[in-house]
C-alpha cells in the first residue's frame, strides 16, 4: 500500500492499516507539512511507526521541468527532513504526479534512493523489472476486485499486490464511486489481512527481500546453499519450503 502527499487523512487510513495488519509506505512533502488539511511535522514520527516514510519532494513539483540542481535540492532537502523527523533512513520516492525520465532516473543512485513509484498501473502482480521506475498493480479504486484474484491464484510463483493512491480520496463527497469512501477501503483491508500466505510489507522491504534472494549462493552440485544477506529468505526446493536464516549456510541435499 503506497500513499502521497502526507494528507490529514493518513491519520485515519494509518488506524486501518493498523487494525488489520496491512503495512504502507507513505511519501511526504516535507515543504507541506503543517499546511491545511496536511498532517504536522511532529506527527511523522509516531503515526507512521511500522510503516515507511519516504520522499514524494519538498513542494511536490514536476522534476521534468526542473534543472538537475533544481532537482537535487527537492530530493536531497526532503530525504534530510523526513529523515530528521521520522528517525529512519529513507530510501525511497514517488514521482509527483508520477512524472519522470531517463536523467531524472540516472541522479536517483547518487541520492540513496533505490527505488521510486510512478503512478503507472500494471493490473497483475509481476515482480518490477525495474525499481526507478516502479509501475503499482494499481490504482486502489481497482483494488477490491484484483485482491480477490490475488487470493484465489493457485500456483506456486511469487506475486506482488502493489497498491498506491491519497487518503483524501477516501473522503469522497456526492459521488457513486464507491470507492471514493472509507468503508470501501476497510473492507479491503478486512479482505487481505491475516492470510498466512501472504507477506505484508512495505516498499523497501520489498527490495530488501528481493535484493537479499538474488544473494543466495548454491554449491555447484547445489546440495547447499547460503544466505549472504542480513534478513532470512525463504523459497521452494522440491516441493518443500526451505527457510535460509541471514548468514547461515545449510544443507539441501534431501
């Protein structure tokens, strides 16, 4: 679950996540907060413990438009406060308005961003190919009925539910969207907590698992096989589930 723009609404849409076990990233202006109908600075820290915080701009302009000084001020300057305020280390992004291009992707290592969202949507539930340029499953007013498809898929591959939107969209006013309203959203949440299958995480967790699977080392014979990374990693090796702990080697062979 992936929000912008650090809304008042969060405040709500946090107590949801938290009620039913569903984790979020959530990407701030740290140049709007305190603003009208925009959660405080001294809120960051304590409302999205056991979520992530991560940078969405200081003032959520278009980077496209922007000179490369321009825009390392709007990345650098946000991730230094959001940092500050959140005591964690941030890591990721979500284009404003999930505009972007190749320079824009190109400044985003020397930053310590590792990844950044579009507001693309993908409707399955592939792994990205690409992290600086990461398409959701989608929007969350699609998200009722791909959960359901996400639940019953029967086979054994790893598959990510990539959901993103604001907050303030769950407090629609006259309209027939229903998913523009608070009860759609908790009964999504409802829908997907509490699935022993299901590991629910939140964006840099994500690439922290997939970083730490592509740091497995198998013998030649690959009758072992070791977790060089610093979190536990599990996978299927003839029809069972072998769990790797971080650091440990063990034995495959039966």
């Amino acid at each position: 679950m992936s929000y912008d723009d650090g809304s008042e609404h969060d405040r709500r849409l946090v107590e949801l996540f938290n009620r039913f076990g569903i984790r979020g990233s959530f990407h701030l202006n740290s140049g709007k907060l305190g603003n009208d109908h925009h959660i405080s600075p001294d809120e960051v820290g304590m409302l999205y413990q056991g979520h992530e915080v991560s940078c969405h701009t200081v003032d959520h302009p278009d980077l496209t438009q922007l000179s490369s000084e321009e825009i390392r001020s709007e990345l650098l300057d946000d991730k230094i406060a959001l940092e500050e305020l959140s005591g964690t280390r941030v890591r990721g992004l979500a284009y404003p308005f999930g505009r972007y291009d190749t320079r824009i992707i190109s400044m985003l290592p020397e930053m310590g961003i590792e990844y950044a969202r579009t507001t693309l949507s993908t409707n399955d539930f592939n792994i990205p190919e690409n992290w600086l340029s990461w398409e959701t499953t989608c929007h969350h007013n699609l998200a009722m009925n791909l959960g359901r498809l996400f639940l019953n898929a029967d086979d054994k591959a790893m598959r990510l539910m990539y959901v993103w939107g604001h907050s303030y969209e769950l407090d629609g006013f006259m309209t027939a969207d229903e998913s523009k309203n608070w009860l759609y959203i908790e009964r999504f949440c409802q829908l997907m907590h509490d699935h022993p299958q299901i590991h629910y995480a939140t964006t840099i967790e994500i690439v922290d698992y997939l970083n730490a699977i592509k740091k497995l080392r198998f013998s030649a014979r690959k009758l072992a096989v070791k977790n060089t990374a610093k979190i536990p990693v599990w996978f299927n090796w003839r029809g069972a589930t072998i769990a790797v702990p971080p650091g440990e080697n063990i034995d495959i062979s039966t």
